[in-house]
C-alpha cells in the first residue's frame, strides 16, 4: 500500500482533535500559562515497529504551528524500549492538547505494524505471504492496512469494488443455481466486472475443485484442516492462488504456510492488534 498522502493525515488527524478538544481543552486553558514553551520526549517503553509518525506529528503541528519537531525513525523501522521516537519543542498547550491523539495513532497503528512483523516473520523461508482482511476500525481502514504495510504484510481487497470475493452465503443464495453454485457464480462474476480477480470461498475438498474448473483466480479455503490444505493445493496444482484462513494464529501460522498455500489471511492484524506502550515525556 503506498504511503499516506499529506491530505490523508490532516483529515485523519483533524477528525480527531475535533472530537477530543471539542469547544477547548479545560484543563490546559486552566492552568497553563499561554506563552509558556515546554519540550517533549516520545518514547517507545517496548519494542515495537514504527507505523504512524506523520499522524503523531501533524497532531502537534495542527494545534501551533511555531512548534518544531526531531523525527527519530521512520515508519516501518524497528524500535527498541527506551528510543525516542520523536522529539517536540513549543508551546505547552499544544503539546499538551494533542498529546493524547498523537499517542493514540502511533500506538495503534505501531500495534498493527508490530503484530503484522510478527506474523511475517513466523512464515520466513515459506512462499506464503501474509494478508489482512476487511475487518478494520469503522474510519480507520486505510490507516489499519497502510499500518499492516509497515510491518511487512501484504493488502487484501481495500472494500467491497476492488475485487470479486464470492464467500459461503453467495452460494447458499445460488443453492439452485446449475451446474453448480460456484461455477455460476464465478461466470455471473466475470460476466459483470470482467476487469476485477474473482476469489472463492471453499469449504471442502471438492469445492475448492469447482472454483478451479470454474477459472476463479484465488481460492480461500476457509478453515481446513492441514491435511486438506496439503490435499487442495496438490489438486489445485496451481490452476489458481490459494488463500488459507480461519484457525490462524502466531503459534499455527508456520505449519499452515508450510502447506504449500500462496496466502494467509489474518484478520487479528487489525481486529486484535494490542496498542503498543509509547509514552510523551516532558523534559527539562
């Protein structure tokens, strides 16, 4: 996934000023002194891989713009606890009022970007790469998967239009359907968007045999055993990618890359991702 545009980030970030600081900060307008200047320390306090600096950074530069920052990595790098992320100087109630939004994108998405290495490197020495899915933060979709790039994974469909993905309820709507669901819904697929990837969903053996015959691109097969995974692909024969989901985890993502599939879907990159630990330390 390319990097996120400048006007990606403002809107992102000013959506979420908006809602936090509402009519003001209460609390900074209280008591802090508006001429008063402070600097900033952000701090990974675990190891983790980087995604969102520029949406931690525009955070501060939207609430003042004399504040100066010092980028310390890039998105995608690897951090160790204890490394400065950022460094930020200027006034005290910027600082303050975009402290927590800042935090929340590079925390979240530095957890996609952490999780999503993890998964990669489980697979390292296989051919099966690692997918995300479309189950995402309402709103933060483009952000979850650029975030699942930064950490060496790989995009499934973006939405609903970029690509055919004919899943189990397409084809018990087509139970009737001759000579069988799959086939028809591949030929209805193709007939329609000729232009998009046809994927199917499989659930047997012999499922997967019908998405093969009916020319589909891609086919899921949907939590399958090792031994049919193994079985599939052998009976595939490369007719068509294979995508395996369902049943994957950090400790079951080796022995099903090792099946000879071409992809891994996840969809706990960005369902399940746990915030990783930064923090904003004010310093002398």
């Amino acid at each position: 996934m390319s990097a996120l545009t400048r006007d990606e980030v403002r809107k992102a970030v000013q959506l979420a000023l908006d809602e936090d600081i509402g009519s003001g900060d209460a609390t900074s307008l209280a008591v802090i002194p508006p001429a008063l200047d402070s600097r900033a320390n952000m701090v990974a306090r675990e190891p983790m891989v980087v995604a969102g600096i520029a949406l931690a950074m525009e955070s501060f530069r939207a609430r003042s713009n004399s504040v100066t920052m010092q980028q310390r990595v890039e998105d995608g790098q690897s951090a160790k606890a204890g490394q400065s992320l950022l460094f930020i100087e200027g006034s005290t109630q910027a600082l303050l009022t975009a402290e927590r939004v800042a935090l929340n994108f590079i925390q979240r998405l530095s957890g996609v970007a952490t999780l999503t290495a993890q998964y990669v490197r489980a697979i390292q020495g296989t051919k099966a790469k690692i997918l995300d899915t479309r189950k995402t933060t309402p709103g933060w979709r483009r952000l979850e998967k650029y975030a699942v790039s930064c950490g060496g994974g790989h995009n499934h469909r973006f939405g609903l239009y970029d690509m055919i993905l004919i899943k189990d309820n397409h084809l018990a709507a087509l139970r009737d359907a001759r000579p069988n669901p799959v086939a028809a819904a591949v030929k209805l697929a193709r007939a329609k968007y000729p232009q998009l990837k046809v994927e199917v969903e499989a659930d047997t053996v012999a499922q997967a045999e019908q998405a093969a015959e009916a020319g589909a691109d891609i086919i899921l097969l949907d939590n399958m055993a090792l031994d049919q995974l193994r079985a599939t692909v052998r009976l595939i024969n490369g007719l068509a990618k294979t995508e395996a989901s369902g049943g994957v985890n950090l400790q079951t993502v080796r022995a099903i890359a090792e099946t000879g599939v071409d992809f891994i879907s996840v969809g706990a990159l960005t369902h399940s991702a746990r915030s990783v630990d930064i923090g904003l330390d004010f310093v002398p």
